[in-house]
C-alpha cells in the first residue's frame, strides 16, 4: 500500500500544491501547513472519507473535492484494517451478502432471502401472527389507550379547532392574510402563524364550541415571537 501511497503522491505533486495553493486563503488558512503525513491520508484509499474529514479538521466535502482532484478512488463501504470475507463469492466487488433463512412458523418451511442485518424471521406477516402470542396486544388496558375516547378532552378540542381553523384559513386566505405572510414554525425569521384571537384554552374553559373559535373573526395572522409570548403568559 505504501508504495502506492508514494505513486500517488509523486504523481500529484503538481495537483497537491495546486491544491495548497488554492487553499491558501485567509478563510482557510489551516491548509498552508499541509504536511506529507496529511497529503498520505488524502491519498489512501483504505480510508474513508468521513475518517480523513474528522483527521483532518474539515468537512466531508472538502475531502471529497480534494480526493477528486487527486484522482483517489476510494471504493464504496471499503474501511481500513476490515478483513474481507474470503470465498469467492463475497470477493465480488459490489456483491451483497444475502442469506437464506427459513420461516419460523412451524407449519411452514417456506425460504426467503435477507441480508444478515434484517431481523426478519418469519416469510409473512400471517405466519408471524400466527406463530407470536400477541394477545396482549387485544388487552382491555391496551385498547383503551389507541381509543380516542381516552385522549384528555383538551387535547382532542384543540385538534379540532386546529383542523376547523385551518379549513377557515384558506377560505378566507384575503381576510386573514392580505399580505400573504408566510406561515412557518418558530425560529424562522419573518415568519408569522395563525394565532387565535381568544385563546383556545380560554375557549375551553369557557365551554366555546370548536366552529366558533375556528371562525374567521377569531382568526389573525401574527408574527411567532409574538404569538410565542402570548402562548407562554
Ligand atoms: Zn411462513
């Protein structure tokens, strides 16, 4: 390997300084020492690109880009130090290691093919349900948790003024947003949400039919630092 890491290297001296010397601006002043050692890294194949990023102090990209200049073919998924499967088969560069399993229903003796990784151990979901005791699953406690009838009161109201404030908005999109603001979550800069004039909360409390909190004279648009205050005081 060395002796190609050599070959490499005199190989692209010229494109290594050109490199440097493109490098070699205030922003990125950390390339001017680019030393032998570090030109050895860019131009080993056996190493990844992520590795040579996190070695170097730069990002992928620039590995990538320098790697390109270079002429350096690093295989796909090739890691230093791996020991590669022996048998021919697996030899095969690009070949994908597959195995082939049978179902574990014990009435079944179908085969499937997977690549070792995958957990799958039955050939269908019929012979796993069959095979798996999952009565659990059809609990009293169980049901009752995935029913809606269980969800806090509050919460499914809220979602319904969601969704009914939504359909509002667009059918009134020139009375609620002239400006057409954009409507973004928070932390975007410049954008705005839809805000409920009397809170939804306040609605709830006060016993306010969804319809009317999601009507369009209790709909305004606001920006989200203000409708952030408002949802926090
Ligand atoms: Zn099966």
């Amino acid at each position: 390997m060395s002796i190609v890491i050599k070959n490499i290297t005199l190989k692209y001296r010229a494109s290594i300084n050109t490199l440097i010397g493109e490098w070699n601006m205030p922003a990125k002043d950390k390339f001017i020492e680019y030393s032998e050692e570090q030109i050895k890294m860019l131009g080993d194949p056996d190493l990844y690109t992520r590795q040579v990023a996190k070695m170097l102090g730069v990002g992928v990209s620039t590995v990538v880009r320098a790697r390109q200049r270079l002429g350096i073919k690093v295989p796909l998924g090739q890691k230093k130090n791996t020991i590669r499967a022996k048998t021919k088969e697996h030899k095969r560069p690009g070949k994908v290691k597959q195995e082939t399993r049978t179902c574990l229903h014990p009435e079944c003796s179908i085969t499937f093919i997977v690549i070792p990784s995958r957990t799958k151990q039955y050939c269908s979901h019929r012979c796993h349900s069959l095979t798996v005791d999952n009565s659990h699953l059809h609990s009293a406690a169980v049901l009752a948790k995935r029913t809606k009838s269980t969800t806090p009161v509050y919460k499914r109201y809220k979602a319904l003024v969601h969704r009914l404030s939504g359909k509002t908005y667009h059918e009134n999109i020139d009375i609620i947003n002239p400006e057409r603001h954009p409507r973004t979550l928070n932390g975007v800069d410049g954008g705005w949400q839809l805000d409920h004039i009397k809170t939804i909360k306040e609605c709830f409390e006060q016993g306010i039919p969804a319809e009317e909190v999601a009507a369009v004279s209790n709909l305004r648009m606001l920006p989200w630092q203000q409708n952030l205050m408002r949802n926090y005081n």
